[in-house]
C-alpha cells in the first residue's frame, strides 16, 4: 500500500503530538487529526508539508506551552483539527472493526467504544453500518465511529479503507479481522464455490486486512516508538480442534492462528503484537440464529446432529457441549481483546473465550 502525502501528514501531526505530550508526563495516547476548521491563537503554521518540519514545529509549539495545538495548518495541504483523545481504557486508540454492521463485530465495536475507542465500522452493508456508526455517535459523542465500506477479499477496497480510516482520525491503532462466512456441510456435499468463499473470507480475507494497516502501523511506530499497536483476528474454537461437517471453516480458522503466529514474528519489531481470540458460539447473533440462513437451520439440515428433530433440539445439543451452558458474547469477546490491548509482552497468541468447552494443554 502506498501511503499519500496527506496521511503521511495526519500521522507525523498525531504521532509527533502523542510523543510530545508523553515528554511531558502526560498518558500516552494519541490524539485524534482530521481536516477541518480550528485555528485561532492555538494554531501551529507549517510553511512547508515535510514531515521533518511538522514535527519540528508541532514539538516546539507543546514544549513551549505545554498543550496541544488546537489545529495545524499545512502549506499546500490545508488545516488539520486536533481533538484531545477520549477517556477510557482504549482512549486515544483508533480500532478498525471488519464484519462490525451486525453481529459478534457490532457488538465488539460498541464495546470499544464504551471503553474510548475511535471505531470504524468496516462493513459491505452500507445501510447497517452506516446505522451503527450513528448508534455510537450518539451513545458515545460526535466523531465517536465512523463507516467504512470495506469487503475483506479486496485489496482496493481495504486500502481505501485505510486511508479512510486516517482521514477520519489519523491514525490506526487496532485492527480487529472479525468478518467470517461459514457454511457447512459434509466432504461430498461442499461444493468448490462454497469451500473458495469460506476460504477466501476467513484466511485469505485475514492475511488481506492485516497487508492493508501494516504500512501505517509502521509509519507510527516510525515517529513513536512506544507506542504499542494490535491486530486481534477474531478467530474460533473450531481453529483449535476440528469441526464434524464443518471442514472448511475449521480449516480457515487453524489456518489462521497460523498467520497470526508468523504476523507475529515479523511485526513484533514495530511494536504491532498479533493475537488470535477463539471464541465459543454466540447463539444469539446472526450467524447462529438467522431463521434462513443460520447455523441452527444448516447444521438441522446437514445432519451435524445425530437425532435432532428441531432447532431447539439443535441449540440444546450445543448448550450442552459449554460447561458454563450459554453462548459467548461479544462482551466475552471483548474483555480478551481488551486484555490482548493491555499486555504488552504477549503475541503470537490463541486465547479460547469458550466458558470451558476447549481447554488447552
């Protein structure tokens, strides 16, 4: 991906801001940078758009009054606002969040949220995400989320979405790969179109995200080199033992616990930590319960459990496999990725979130 000159901008301003203000004994947390009317006293004037000099006069700006600039204005560029980063425990952090217009994502992003993030609701469906970005504006305040266009299987698509992303808040902090298709189905019923779908959404679609933030991440780490960045693919208890009549989602997701142990390794330099949360079955959403479409209807249909008559008798006999009997939720989702955030000395991982129904060993 190549980075533009306006987000290479964006960045050098947020970043240089953040290390700045750290200098000062301030909590490291970046803020956010968008274009738009500020100025007055509180503005920093850069006669010329080279990162070296934005940062050379946003720094001696905070050294000498010991706060943010309320804007930047660049030759040749425009002004940029800064906003001071929100309360919480994600304050200052930007999360892009895939699959978030419905779901365990949607529920992932308002928790986030709750907890200060900045999120982008990246989605295909326009019409939900769009909704959800205004749910968590008006739960959260003005400019708390923002919607993202973005369809996991497409390079173009993801980068704008990245560069949308910067343009909205100026940076990127926390990609959280949560967009997943499945479809089940025995080794000679699963057609090749259905096994590419899976396939591409889920493994492919991880490898894709993960290519498109890389070159920001790394630009941050560039100008702030404490500042710890994460990629959390929401992977599955099926990426951790197999899955009966279920091969191609379990394939994807052991593949993908794989990619988050290689991403690991090389992006551990920058101070980007890769993870993988492996979550039990959230029942309640879309997946499992649509009355088309759903997990319930399929695995009724498939045959993947012996005996079963019904959808309840579907549900019960999965209720049974959890000893803590209830499905996860996107808040069990949620804590793991919070706690993910927070340790700083933990990659490469695969944390189960299943209420006991997988144990590792």
């Amino acid at each position: 991906m190549k980075v533009s000159d306006a987000t290479r901008t964006r960045i050098a301003i947020r970043m240089t801001c953040a290390r700045e203000m750290a200098a000062l004994g301030e909590r490291l947390a970046p803020p956010s940078v968008s274009a738009g009317p500020a100025g007055g006293d509180a503005e920093v004037r850069c006669e010329d758009g080279s990162e070296g000099l934005i940062a050379a006069a946003l720094a001696d700006f905070i050294r000498k009054h010991r706060c943010l600039p309320r804007s930047v204005s660049v030759e040749g560029q425009g002004l940029y606002a800064i906003t001071p980063p929100r309360d919480g425990r994600l304050g200052g952090c930007v999360a892009v969040v895939t699959g978030s217009a419905q779901g365990f994502g949607k529920g992932i992003a308002g928790e986030m949220a709750a907890a200060g993030a900045l999120i982008v609701v990246a989605d295909l469906n326009a019409e939900l995400g769009e909704a959800v970005a205004a749910e968590l504006c008006d739960a959260h305040g003005k400019g708390a989320a923002v919607f993202c266009s973005a369809n996991v299987t497409d390079r173009t698509s993801l980068e704008a979405c990245v560069e949308a992303t910067v343009a909205a808040f100026g940076g990127l902090d926390i990609l959280v790969a949560n967009a997943g298709v499945l479809k089940a189905g025995g080794i000679e019923e699963m057609d090749e179109a259905a096994f590419d779908l899976v396939t591409n959404v889920n493994y492919k679609g991880y490898f894709l995200c993960t290519q498109a933030v890389v070159p920001v991440m790394k630009r941050q780490h560039d100008l702030c080199a404490d500042w710890f960045m994460d990629i959390v693919q929401v992977n599955s208890k099926s990426g951790l033992e197999g899955s009966r009549r279920n091969f191609a989602y379990a394939g994807g997701k052991f593949g993908g616990i794989g990619l988050t142990q290689s991403f690991a390794l090389e992006l551990v330099p920058f101070n980007i930590k890769v993870n993988s949360v492996c979550p039990g079955n959230f029942f309640e959403g879309p997946l499992w319960s649509d009355p088309e479409r759903g997990l319930f209807v399929q695995y009724l249909q498939a045959g993947k459990v012996p005996g079963a008559k019904t959808l309840e008798d579907v549900r019960e006999h999965y209720l049974a496999l959890v000893p803590m009997h209830r499905g996860c939720s996107p808040r069990d989702v949620t804590v793991a990725i919070l706690y993910l955030h927070d340790q700083q000395y933990e990659t490469g991982q695969a944390l189960p979130v299943t209420g006991g129904q997988v144990m590792l060993n």
